[in-house]
C-alpha cells in the first residue's frame, strides 16, 4: 500500500515555516509583509478563497488585506487599482482572484500586475523567469506539489517525471520545477498517444488534467510518487481527483489524497510566496 501524502499536515508545516519568516521579516524591517487580494465581483467560490487567503495570511502575521469590488466594475478601474497597489510600498504580494467578470480582460489585469509583486507567479515575465533559471515568484499549486514530491524522498536528479496537464498554471510550472531539479520531463496531454504507456515510465506522475479517476491503477509504476492535482465532482457529487484513488494506493509508492493533499498545499505556497516577494523588495531597496 501506498503511503500517503498528508498535505493537510504538510500545509501546516509550511505556515509554521512562514510564521517564523513572517517574525524575523517584521522585527528586520519594521513592518509586516503585505497581501492584497482583489475580488472583483460575487461569484461564490472566489469569495470563500478570497476570505480564506486572507484570512490565512493574518493568521499567520502577513498584513492580508481583501479588496471587493462589484461585479459590473469597468476595466479600467481595476487597472487602476492595480496601478496604486503596484505603487503602494507596503503591499509585497498583490493577487487578482479569477475568474475576472466578462468585461474585464484577463491578460490585461496580470500583465499589469508588477511582477516582483506577483504572488501567484501568472505574469509572463515569470514564467519566462522560471523556464530561464533566473529567480521568480512561482505558481503556488506547481511550489506545492514540489513540496510534497520533496517529502516523499524521492531522488528528482536523473528519474522520469510525467506531468499529464499542460495549463500554464499548472503543468508548464510543474514541468520547469521538476526540470530544473533535473529530473526527465515529459508533458502529456489530451493528444498524446498511449498515454497509459507514457504514464508507466514515471517514477513521479502529476495529474493535472480535470477529469475524474482518468489516471488508473496500471498506469502507474509500482513504487511511484503520484500527485493528483485534480479537484472534481464525482457521479456521486463527492470530490475525487484525477487518479483512481484506490486502484493507485495499490501500486503507487507515495500518493496524495483528494481532498486533503494538493489542495491545502496552495495557500500555505501562497503565504510563502509573499515572504519571498516582501525580502526580494526589500533587498532590491538595499541595493538601489
Ligand atoms: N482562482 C482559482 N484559483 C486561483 C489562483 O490560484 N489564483 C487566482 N488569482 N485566482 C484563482
């Protein structure tokens, strides 16, 4: 049987991590890092994340802040608001909840967000920065998975990675980390042919497609880690990830639950990515 990954613990051991960056930040520069997020309109998910981000930042001694904004909101304003966060040396991490109302153009907004405030690392200015091995602020699902693979214990240099999903939020970032752990990185997706044959080379296999219980219990490598980062309503109206959860327990070496694994990963990556952005400004200000 597999063991498995416990996110919700791991998750709390990360926010013990920043609770401590957080402390030693404060007491070096005299101020708290700074989460803004931004919620434009009322769509009922978001509002729950949103609440939940900022909530989990001031728990942990992050200055969270949350922003609403009504749903009919023009363009325009939320660019602006981005605008004055941008210039508001307080604020280290700025986060722009998606999805954006109709009216208001994705790419735009994220292309405006500062990069060196960009806390969900989505700016094309880092994924160019990651896929290049320059220092960037990384998507916090992908930081979250390579987390977990790091307490598997598994040796990255030199085995065979699968990433099935190529979303820029996910799959691509995934792909880079693990590359760049010098791992042998493949990246599935929707066309690939015989994937259950690609799927079995893996000695760590990230699902990130969407589809429920797609990855079965034979396409995986006795002794593999598998991280599901798949979030899906199953027949049932359970969650269920992207693997056969209890076929893959059978084979699998390490294995992430859904819930419970990737998910509680997020937050806490977020968290931490705001560390990381707040001492990133500050020493940029030390050397200007
Ligand atoms: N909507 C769902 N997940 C996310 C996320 O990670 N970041 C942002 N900005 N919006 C989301």
């Amino acid at each position: 049987m597999a063991n498995i990954l416990d996110g919700k613990a791991i998750a709390e051991k990360v926010r013990a991590e920043v609770r401590a960056d957080v402390a030693g930040f404060t007491s070096a520069h005299g101020r708290a890092p700074g989460l803004t997020v931004v919620l434009v309109g009322e769509d009922p998910a978001s509002v729950v994340y949103t609440r939940n981000k900022e909530r989990s930042a001031k728990e942990c001694g992050i200055a969270g802040t949350l922003i609403r904004l009504p749903a009919e909101t023009p363009e325009a304003e939320v660019l602006a608001l981005v605008e004055r966060l941008n210039r508001d040396d307080a604020v280290d991490g700025i986060l722009v909840q998606l999805p954006l109302p109709k009216q208001v153009r994705e790419a735009e907004v994220l292309r405006a967000i500062d990069p060196d405030k960009d806390v969900d690392g989505f700016h094309a200015l880092n994924a160019g920065r990651l896929a290049t091995g320059h220092p960037a602020l990384v998507p916090c699902t992908p930081l979250g998975c390579m987390r977990l693979i790091a307490e598997s214990g598994v040796e990255l240099a030199g085995a065979r990675a699968v990433v099935v999903g190529r979303s820029n939020i996910v799959g691509k970032p995934i792909a880079q980390l693990l590359l760049a752990k010098h791992a042998t990185v493949t990246i599935a997706h929707s066309r690939t042919r015989d994937l259950p044959a690609v799927c079995r080379e893996a000695d760590v296999l990230v699902a990130a497609v969407g589809r429920a219980n797609l990855v079965r219990g034979d396409w995986i490598k006795p002794g593999a880690v598998v991280i599901d980062v798949g979030i899906n309503r199953g027949a049932d109206g359970k969650l269920v990830g992207d693997v056969a959860f209890a076929e893959a327990a059978e084979r699998a070496g390490h294995l992430t639950p859904v819930p419970g694994g990737v998910g509680p990963m997020t937050i806490a990556c977020l968290l931490a990515n705001t560390v990381t952005a707040a001492r990133a400004r500050e020493a940029a200000k030390r050397r200007a």
